[in-house]
C-alpha cells in the first residue's frame, strides 16, 4: 500500500516536528478545516503508522533505542534518579568537534512529573485532555454536517413548494448594483 503525497508529507513533518500531529497536517497542506481532528485520524491511519515505522527503524538502530530503554530512562527521570547526559558541539563548517561535555544532574520537580506523565499515557492510564478536545471536535463535525443536510432538505421543499407550475422552481433574486461610479465609490 502506497501512500499519497499528502500523507507522505504528514508523515515526515510529524517525524520531524516532535510529533505535533495537528502542526505536520498544516505544513502537508490539509485542510485548515477541523484540522485537529482530521490530523488525529490521519495519524491513526495503519498505513501512515507502518511507513513511519520504517522510517523510524534506521534511526532507533543507530541510536540503539528500544521501547524497554526509553521507558527505563524515562521512570529513571520520573523516579528523580541520577541521569548522565552527553552535550556536543560541532562546526559543520570547519569539521571539527568545538566541544564533547558529559554531565550528570538529578532531575528537577516538573521533569520528573512530565516524566511520570509520559509513562501513565503510555501505559494508558492517563487521557490525554486534547482526546476529549478531539472528540468534541469530531461530534461538532457531525452535528454540522446533519444541520446543513437538514437545511438543504428545508430549501428543497421550499422551492418544490414554489414551483410556478411549468415544472421549474420559482426563486426569487434581489440584486442592487450602483448605476453611476459615484454610487460605486459611495459602496466601497
């Protein structure tokens, strides 16, 4: 299964935004119409799920990252155990490392907390509050579109209930326009 270039870009764009759904949807140019929404369902998408998959193999290879380590460092943080961090410096233009430092620091209140939040969304212990916006979103939609479908069905019988008799539909149309350039200047 292929995907389309759209979905390709949202794809891609959500891989390198730091996984903002609704910010990858935008920059793939859907629709900024329930945008949130239709950026969550395209994210649930197995076929999007399966190319960033792949994409993400590489990489979590190279890093050698796994689900067991990252959930291990992320309780470690979580748990306000010591964390040896590695910050690197390099210049691209010149070639070269400007500076290798590696630290270690106990982790702050909020990091331990956004931590410990992060592994109860993952164990799904935790709803996520932009789930609830989500579905709010996706129940607006529907009641949206039943109220145009109703309001389509009201003109039709209208016009049915309008019709002058030669089997066409009698509507009724207004329209004012400025008979001089002065009249049109008066408008704007």
């Amino acid at each position: 299964m292929k995907l389309s270039k759209r979905q390709k870009a949202f794809a891609d764009a959500y891989l390198t935004n730091g996984g903002n759904a609704t910010e990858a949807a935008r920059a793939a140019g859907y629709s900024p119409h329930n945008i949130g929404a239709n950026a969550a369902k395209t994210l649930k998408n197995p076929k999007i799920q399966a190319y960033m998959k792949r994409r993400l193999q590489p990489i979590e290879r190279k890093a050698d990252l796994d689900v067991d380590k990252a959930i291990i460092h992320l309780l470690d943080i979580g748990m306000g155990r010591e964390i040896t961090a590695r910050s690197s410096t390099y210049d691209n233009i010149k070639k070269m490392m400007l500076e290798d430092t590696t630290m270690k620091y106990a982790p702050g209140p909020k990091q331990q907390v956004e931590a410990l939040e992060l592994y109860l969304k993952y164990k799904g212990m935790l709803r996520n509050s932009s789930k609830e916006l989500e579905d709010q979103q996706i129940a607006k939609t529907k009641a949206d579109v039943r109220k145009s479908k109703a309001e389509a069905d009201i003109m039709e019988a209208k016009a049915k209930r309008e019709n002058n008799g030669d089997g066409t539909d009698a509507v009724n149309v207004n329209i004012v326009m400025p008979n001089s350039k002065e009249e049109q200047k008066d408008n704007e």
